[in-house]
C-alpha cells in the first residue's frame, strides 16, 4: 500500500514538472510541425513521428529527408548520428535506477529521455521513480505530439508571412541549445562556427554539393565529432584528481 502511494505522489510531482516542459514543447513542435507540412506529411503521420521520435533535432533532420526524397538507410543513419546524445544520457540515467526495476518500466523511461526530463529525472535524489518519468510524459508527450500536428493544420491557414516567421522558431530552439555552452567554451564555440562554414562549403562545393542534404550532414557531424574527440578530448576528472593526489 505504502509503495502505491509512494508511486502516486511522485506521479503528482512528475504532472507538475511535466506542466512548464509540455508548454515548451507544443510551441516548439508547432514549429516543427509548418516543416513537417512542407516535407508533404499530413497532421496524423506528423503527429505519430512526434509520438515516436521524441526528438525535435531527430526529427527536423528526418522530415530535411523526406523533402528531398532521400533513402531509408539514409534517414536510419541521419537520425542515429545526431540522436546519439540519448545513448549517453541512457547510460547516466541507468544509473539511477533500481537494479531490481522490471523491463518494461526501463522501457518506458527510454522512450521518454529527452533533454529537459533526462534533467529533472537525473537531479532526483536517491533512486529514479519511474512514475515520476511517466508524470512528466503524460503532459510532455501529448504536448509534443498535438504540437505537430497543429503545426500541419495551422501552415495552410495561416498567412504565409507568418507560417515563415513561426518556422523560424526550430531555428531559435537550435541556437538556444548552442548559445549558452559555446559562450562557456571556446572549443565549442570554434566547432559551431566551423560547422557552419562547412556546411555552406559543402553546399557549394563542386563534388559534395551532389550529394543529398542528409548525407552532407552525417558526414559533416561525424567528423567533427571525430576531431573534437582526438584534438579536444575531455579530461577525466577522476584521474585529474588521482594525478593531483599523487
């Protein structure tokens, strides 16, 4: 009875977390969903991909796709390369949980790592209550969801100035998330800015230009993230402090 109501009460806390996360969400997916309506998805497929992939980058690169009538194989691989952040903050979640917690409850709380719950989730003290989780997806979810498939129905009614003028809103997303660890770091703040040098050479470039948009970008991220690695790696902070002690 005691762990029933225990789930309860972290289900509460998890509705109110989810509350000020949902209403981010609906505005940005709205956005997202004017991109989904001109890559030619309808406000139900719009709205499945958004309760799928719960990943606003994710997904504006696979909708990038389906405009340019790329592959499968490159749409898998696009969306493995910049949703692969998600492994790590799987890992550090893991973490927290209760060795003893079924599958299925593991499960869900993978589906629903984002950025902002894998934050409220990994700051708990103590063990990770999957309820909580759940909390915060019961708004958070739908949320996103039904702000995609807004995002669809609203594009054809809308005056096209504004339609334009709200899609820019996933590019005001994008440079709130770049903004603030490239003003910390100087490394970052050179590979954001070569990455967008890149980006425009390669557009521009006589051989790659041929190349889909999708294939630009995997090649593009892989291998700044591959150099990033070998020229800036991050110092373990464990060995630091051995080495000190030493």
């Amino acid at each position: 009875m005691g762990k029933k109501s225990d789930n309860k009460i972290w289900f509460i806390k998890g509705l109110k977390m989810g509350i000020p996360i949902g209403l981010g969400y609906f505005a940005v997916s709205f956005a997202l969903g004017i991109m989904a309506k001109k890559s030619g998805l309808t406000a139900f497929l719009a709205a499945a991909t958004s309760a799928l992939c719960n990943a606003s980058a994710g997904e504006y690169a696979g909708f990038t796709v389906i405009a340019s009538d790329a592959p499968y194989l490159e749409m898998a691989l696009i969306t493995l390369v910049i949703n692969a952040r998600y492994m790590l903050m799987s890992t550090a979640l893991s973490q927290k949980l209760d060795e003893k917690m079924k599958f299925f409850h593991r499960f869900f709380i993978a589906h629903y790592i984002t950025d902002e719950i894998f934050a409220a989730s990994v700051t708990v003290p103590g063990n990770l209550n999957p309820f909580y989780t759940y909390g915060m997806a019961a708004v958070a979810g739908p949320s996103w969801a039904l702000g995609t498939a807004f995002g669809v129905m609203m594009d054809s009614l809308l005056p096209d100035d504004i339609a334009k003028a709200l899609g820019v809103c996933l590019y005001g997303m994008f440079l709130a998330i770049i903004i603030p660890p490239a003003k910390k770091n100087r490394v970052i703040a050179g590979l954001i800015i070569l990455s967008f040098a890149l980006s425009f050479a390669f557009s521009i470039a006589p051989v790659v230009r041929t190349l889909s948009e999708g294939t630009r970008i995997i090649i593009l991220t892989v291998a700044l993230s591959l150099l990033a690695a070998i020229f800036f790696p991050v110092e373990d902070n464990t060995a630091a402090e051995a080495t000190q002690e030493a």
